[in-house]
C-alpha cells in the first residue's frame, strides 16, 4: 500500500492569523510500501517518502509491521536507504527482531565481517548457488536471514528468490506425500580433499565434541580412516511455519543433490569419488535414492518460482526464511553482499 507524503520543508499557512504549528510527521508517513512489481507479492518494497529517515529508528519504533507484513509476503526489499556500516546493519537486524546469529555447523565458506555479521557464500563468481533456505538441514534454524548491498556486481550476481509455499503447492500430491512419509537424508562427507573441513565446520579439532554436539542435534557420526567424518541427518521435507501454520517446503533435498550440480563439477566430483563418499549428497530418510524425474521436477518448480531484480547499492533484504528460498546467479566484476541471521527456531 501506499500512504500519503507530507512535506515539510513547505510553510503551513495559517488563515487565522495564530501562529504556525510545528508539523509532526506520521510514522505511517515516513515510508512508502510497493510491490516489487505488479501482481507480485514476494518482496514488498520499503523506500523513505521523505528525505532523512533513520532506518534503524524507523524500524524499531515499527518492529510489528515489519513482522506482519514479513509473514504476509515472505520478503522485504529497504531501498535508498543508508546504513553506513556492518555495525549499523547488525543493529538493523536487532531492531527488527532479535540479536544477529552466529553462523554454525556451515556447508559453504563465507568470511567474518564483523559481531555476527558475514559475507555472502563465496564460491566462485561463474557459478549459480542454487535456491535454498539457510540451514534448513540442521535441528535449529533462523527464522529470519537479512542481505546488505554494499557493492552491486557489475553484470548478474543477483540473488534470486522463491515462495516456499508456492513451491509447495506446485508439486505432485505424490511427490509430496512420499517426502512426507520418508523425509529426507543429507550425507556429508568431511576431509576428504574437498569442501570444508569438519575442524571448521564444528569449529573444534576434538572429535568427543563433535560426537557431542552432532548427537544432540539428531546427526549420525561415522569415523573414517584419515581422520575423515561421514555425517547422516535426517529432516523432514515439510514443515508447517510455526506463526502462520502454512505448509512450506523447506528442506535442502535438491540442493545438495550432485545431480543439481553444474555439470562440469558434478563430473568432476563423480570421477574423483564414489557416490558414498562425494562431500554431499541427499536421498530419501530412509537412505534409498531420490528419483531423478523427481529432482528435475522439483527444480523446474524452484525454476518457475524464482524472482529476480538487481541489486542497487545499499539495499536490505529481509527473508522469512521458511517462506522464501534464496540463491545467487553468476556474476561478473567486484560483488559484496553482507549476511546475517536471527531468531533461532529449534524443531
């Protein structure tokens, strides 16, 4: 929606002859709300109506509008604002909900910026980082993940985005249904020359902590010669989200599937090892295979879903991170992108 504007550089004319009032500019009217484009619900668009407006204020002293409209739409794009700082975007994120997370029990490298604030994955700027919500392979997850634009890639580097429950009404009755029923495995194999190794991952080099905390958290330990670690987790597919009740399918099954992939690494990786022991991969809870039409079906669903729009400098981006999936397309030329996370929601 849209609200009205007032300006108040202009003089209030008084036809009484009494003296003027100081104007005093409505919360409502400091901000206008827009679809990112018509029809779309997925992300409401948040920029100042009027010049000066203190994101970090604003947001405090609106912390359950943001909330409600976050559940309504899934997403919320901040557009010419300013923060000035990782600190600053870090006390954006404590205004809206609560403190920033740290990052745990990570499957993709990122660099510490500062507090709990972190960089974008950083894979290699060829490659597409295929839809996902954050952590949804672990017994806790954050409910809210937040993006900071600070330097927009030259060409691409979007970060394409995708209803989850959209995705979920998509797919075949049947499909769901059996994801339902055997929910689904995702296998990681650490120190084997690829991929991060367990030491960082757990952040820990003794291996009693590691069984520790992996038992608390419903994941199998199996050690390997080496001082290799396989690790299984099984995770349902379907969740309900747990302030609106929608199903959503929220779940890392496609994306760390080999098979998602791009082909020159899939090939390379199965070349290099056997499916058992490739650094991840994803069956069905049970451990048997997950189908490939299956896969490709639910890909093209992610496919049809998915929601792009480049970033501009300084832009925000919260995520419900049950409703909305998140990726990132190729990019070419400098590109940083700041993360953070909050409201840890434990299964």
């Amino acid at each position: 929606m849209s609200t009205n504007t007032i300006d108040a550089s202009k003089p209030r004319i008084s036809f009484s002859g009494r003296a003027r009032k100081a104007v005093r500019v409505s919360e409502e009217a400091l901000v206008k709300v827009e679809p990112l484009a018509a029809g779309t619900l997925l992300p409401s668009v948040i920029q100042p109506a009027v010049h000066g407006v203190s994101l970090i204020s604003w947001a405090r002293n609106n912390r359950q509008f943001i909330q409600a409209n976050l559940l309504k739409h899934g997403g919320m794009l901040f557009r010419k604002f300013v923060l000035q700082s990782p600190d600053e975007f870090e006390q954006f994120i404590a205004a809206v909900s609560d403190e920033a997370l740290e990052y745990k029990e990570r499957s993709s490298p990122r660099l510490h910026v500062s507090g709990n604030i972190y960089t974008s994955t950083e894979h290699p700027a060829d490659q597409h980082i295929f839809l996902h919500n954050e952590n949804s392979y672990q017994a806790t997850f954050p409910l809210k993940i937040f993006f900071c634009s600070v330097t927009p890639a030259l060409e691409g580097g979007e970060t394409p985005i995708a209803d989850t429950r959209r995705i979920y009404q998509r797919i075949d009755p049947k499909v769901r249904e059996r994801f339902a029923e055997k929910q689904w495995m995702y296998v990681r194999n650490f120190n084997n020359g690829f991929g991060l190794p367990w030491q960082t991952v757990f952040g820990t080099e003794d291996r009693s902590e590691v069984e520790s905390y992996c038992h608390s958290k419903g994941i199998r330990v199996e050690w390997k010669d080496g001082n290799r670690l396989r690790t299984r987790a099984v995770r349902p597919a379907i969740s309900r989200h747990p302030h609106t009740g929608e199903p959503v399918w929220f779940n890392h099954a496609t994306f760390f599937h080999v098979t998602t992939l791009e082909a020159s690494l899939r090939d390379a990786l199965l070349s290099e090892f056997a499916e058992e022991d490739l650094p991840t991969n994803t069956y069905y809870g049970d451990g048997s295979s997950i189908e490939p039409d299956v896969l490709e079906h639910l890909r093209e669903i992610y496919r049809t879903e998915t929601i792009t729009f480049p970033w501009q400098e300084h832009d925000i981006l919260i995520l419900d991170n049950m409703m909305s999936a998140h990726g990132r397309n190729p990019y070419v030329g400098p590109r940083r992108v700041l993360v953070g996370m909050s409201e840890p929601f434990h299964r």
